[in-house]
C-alpha cells in the first residue's frame, strides 16, 4: 500500500503523526492545514474545546453540531437559520480572513478560545474586523454590530447598569417630559417607584431611543410584541415602527394605550402602518398572552438564559413538559418547539389551538418527522370535559 500525505496526497518524504501515529504528512504546513479537522482522530496535547468544534463548522461551512459550542459561540442565541448563517458568515471572515501560504488560518482556534474565556469577544472580534479596510469587512461585520446581544446577552438586559446608561436614562427621561436638572440617580428613583407597566414603557423607550429593541431573553420581548416577528429583520422593522411611533405620541399616551392593550389602535391614529401577522393577537392583553408565546421564548432561550425562572406552569401543562423525566426529555422537546419556531411557515396560533384539542403531537408530527416518544411527552389534559 502506498502511503500518501493526508492533505495533498504526495507520496515523497513523509512522516507520521507524533499524536496518532496514524496520518502521514509531507510538510508541517500540511499538517497543520488539515489539523483542524484531525485534531478530533488525533491525541492532542491539550483538550479539544469549543473553540475547536467552530473551527471545524468554519472549514465544513456548516452549523456547530456540539451543543456547548453553539451556547458559547452565539448560535442558540441566533434563533433564526438566517441569523446563524450570518454569525457563521462573521466566524468564517475571522478564521479564513486570509489563508496564509502555509495553509494557517489567520486567528487560530486557541486564540478565539482564550478570547471567549477571558469574556473579551465581542471587543477582540471588532478589533479584528477594525483592522480591515472598510470595503473588505463584508456583509456579516455590520450585521454583527446591529446584534452583539447574541454574544453578549448582558449588554441589552443590563442596559440601565452599564457605565454608558447615564446618557441613556437622561435621553429618555427628558424624551418623556422629565426635568434637565434630574440626576440620574434621581431618575433611577422615580422610576423605581412608578408603577411596574409604567417602568415597563419608560426602560422600553429607553431601549428604542438607543435603537435597541427586546430580543427573546428580555422580558419585555412578549409583552411588546416582538415575539410574534417570524426573523430578526421583522424585529427590527417593529422597532423602527415603534421609533416613528413615540416621536408622534406623548409617554403617557403611549403608557395608556399600553395599559388598556390598544398599541395597534395607537399606530393607526398616527397613521403607522404596522405589518406584522401575529402582532394583534399578542398586543390583545400583555398581562394574559397565550402560552405559545411563552412556549416560544422558552424554546428559543438557551437554558441559561431559562434558568433563572424556569419552566412556567402553562407551558409545562399545555405542551408535556410535565411529562418529561429528565433532563434529556426536557432537551428533546424542547428542540423540536424550537424547530417549529423556527420554520417560516409556522403557525403559533395553530400550534396552541393544537394544544387546545389535545393534539400537539398529531398537528406537529403532520409538519416534521417526530420519534413516537413524543406522543407521551406532548400529551396534555385538553381537551377539558364539558361541564354540564
């Protein structure tokens, strides 16, 4: 049998891997142009990490399959097939930014890893994009500055403790009618007191005077309406919408309507067109929405970002949560609502009349391929008996 160099096939001055003792290389620049695949069959010196498991997703121009990977580098928090495309767009500028003669990737695997660890990325992605002239960053680096949050789920949930909130408070706090000579420890005061729907307008407007809008790990994704967008660009043109809105309306004005769920009504009187196909079945009352909306954020949310309040009753109760008995039943299910979720032609409504009927399983299973244990796991006390 004639050996063969596992990168470029050459046959000639060849030498076997010290870690595997398997693959045959001609060159060290072979070597290392194919390790980041052999890394996986070999023995390395160090432990495989997430880093790694990217690298690898970047070479195959493909999704991470590693759970882990996907939590640390972003991608269950893209919950779109088109926001992921585009994160993986943004990994691919920054690995195959320029393949050196050598085969080497210009940022290696173990530099992006100690990025993530010292909690650097964000920065040290921009840096790296920064280094670029303009017209050679792509199409993915302006996406990216538009949705940090993916990276950095803080940044929108902590917009009112970071150093830079000052400004921000100030900047809303006088949009709705508040006085220059407030301090923001002042303001923060005020509205510490206010009433909790009222707090709940005041920091959105915050957000949207900063052109930020709520994203699924916000509490105020559902209440707003943006859990009924269908992609990121729907939520940012409902943000856009909401920015033309508050320009034309008074805070109390927006706080009454918010209140009294008549938002859509608002946007008419101001003649705002607001095209968004659920949008009028949330906006019908932020305090009692149907559960698939909670069933949404939940599915779409990392368990991070779930951890904290857990699995409310409605959707344990509605789609079989409560049927599960462990933690890789809880995983499972919880993929296939994020899959529906995540297709463009799913029907949230019809998804919960399913739920209604007791027939989550047959509604779902007539739109994807579902294993039979699913039947067990999505079955629910509906439909109630009739009352005589």
């Amino acid at each position: 049998m004639v050996r063969k160099c596992d990168a470029c096939r050459e046959s000639s001055n060849l030498k076997r891997c010290s870690g595997c003792h398997k693959a045959w290389y001609c060159s060290v620049s072979c070597q290392k142009s194919v390790w980041v695949r052999h890394i996986f069959a070999c023995k390395p010196r160090r432990p495989i990490n997430t880093a790694d498991h990217l690298a690898l997703a970047v070479r195959n121009d493909a999704f991470p399959q590693d759970p882990q990977t996907c939590e640390d580098y972003g991608f269950e928090r893209a919950f779109t097939v088109e926001n992921r495309s585009k994160l993986l767009g943004l990994y691919i500028g920054m690995y195959m930014w320029r393949l050196m003669g050598s085969g080497r990737m210009a940022i290696p695997p173990k530099t992006i890893h100690d990025w993530r660890v010292r909690g650097v990325l964000v920065e040290e992605i921009k840096a790296a994009y920064y280094k670029l002239p303009a017209d050679n960053r792509g199409g993915y680096f302006p996406w990216f500055l538009q949705n940090q949050n993916i990276l950095d789920p803080s940044a929108a949930a902590d917009i009112l403790r970071h150093d830079q909130a000052d400004a921000m408070v100030l900047r809303a706090w006088r949009f709705t009618g508040g006085a220059e000579t407030d301090s923001p420890e002042d303001i923060r005061a005020r509205l510490t007191s206010m009433p909790r729907d009222k707090q709940s307008c005041h920091v959105f407007y915050t957000m949207l005077l900063s052109k930020w809008h709520p994203a699924p790990f916000d509490d105020f994704w559902i209440p707003f309406g943006f859990c009924s967008c269908v992609s990121e660009e729907e939520e940012m043109y409902l943000g856009g919408r909401y920015q033309d809105l508050i320009t034309k309306c008074t805070f109390d004005e927006f706080h009454d309507a918010f209140c009294s769920a008549r938002i859509l009504n608002l946007f008419r009187k101001h003649g705002i067109d607001v095209d968004v196909r659920y949008l009028a079945d949330v906006m019908q009352n932020h305090r009692m929405n149907k559960s698939v909306w909670d069933l949404k954020q939940f599915a779409i949310r990392t368990d991070k970002e779930n951890a904290e309040g857990g699995i409310v009753n409605s959707i344990a109760c509605d789609y079989g949560f409560m049927n599960c008995r462990k933690d890789s039943e809880i995983q499972a299910l919880k993929k296939v609502y994020r899959t529906f979720f995540e297709r463009r032609d799913a029907d949230p409504l019809a998804l919960h009349d399913a739920a209604l009927r007791g027939d989550t399983f047959g509604y779902l299973g007539s739109l994807m391929k579902l294993n039979a244990k699913f039947e067990r796991l999505m079955k629910n006390p509906y439909p109630l008996p009739v009352m005589e």
